[in-house]
C-alpha cells in the first residue's frame, strides 16, 4: 500500500473525484497550521492545486479565521487571498447575503474598531 495519502497525491486525481461527487472542506485547524508553518503551508498549497474546484470553505471557517485577524493587515490579507479566491469560485457553504462589506465580515467578523 502507498505511504502517501491519497488526498496527497497529485494531478489527475481531481477530475476522478469530480465525476464521483467528492467536495472537500477546509477546517481551521489546517488553515492556521499551514500559516504557522512553512511546509504545512506548501502541503496546502500542493493540495489545492488539484483540488481547488473541489473544495469548499465553510461561513464558520471563515469566521473564526476572522476573529483572529487581529490586524487591518490580516483582515485584508484574510479577504484579498483566501476568502476572495473562494469567493470569487463561488464556493462557500452557505452563500453570503450581505453586500458592502468585506468577505470576512460578510461570514462574521466584527467590523475594525473607529
């Protein structure tokens, strides 16, 4: 049997996970582990490569990586790289319905102090 998981393994993959109706959630617990460490960080990066089309982000993940965006910079950071390429892909569980605000406040952050 192959050592490395099945998630792990490359191209082509995604197309056979499609056609079975395989979605993929990110939980927050990986979030923060690829951006507390480097090689998380690339194993997440190698992931979604290939499974991007197939993976979706969840209103609470979203949420909860928003309470910890202590910063204008991380919010933004947060809104511009991973919200807004899973915004804009149109794979959130479940869809926003407020306009005029961010993405991460959108799914539950408090808005920045005046």
């Amino acid at each position: 049997m192959d050592s490395i998981p099945s998630w792990r393994r490359g191209a082509g993959v995604g197309r056979d996970r499609a056609a079975r109706g395989v979605i993929y959630t990110l939980d927050t617990n990986v979030v923060v582990d690829a951006l507390r460490q480097p090689d998380e960080m690339e194993e997440l990066k190698a992931f979604l490569t290939w499974a991007l089309p197939l993976t979706v982000l969840s209103s609470v993940v979203v949420a909860e990586l928003a309470a910890g965006a202590r910063t204008e910079r991380a919010r933004r950071a947060l809104d511009e790289g991973l919200v807004g390429t899973f915004e804009r892909r149109a794979r959130f569980s479940p869809p926003h319905v407020t306009h005029g605000i961010g993405p991460a406040q959108r799914w539950g952050a408090a808005a920045p102090a005046a």
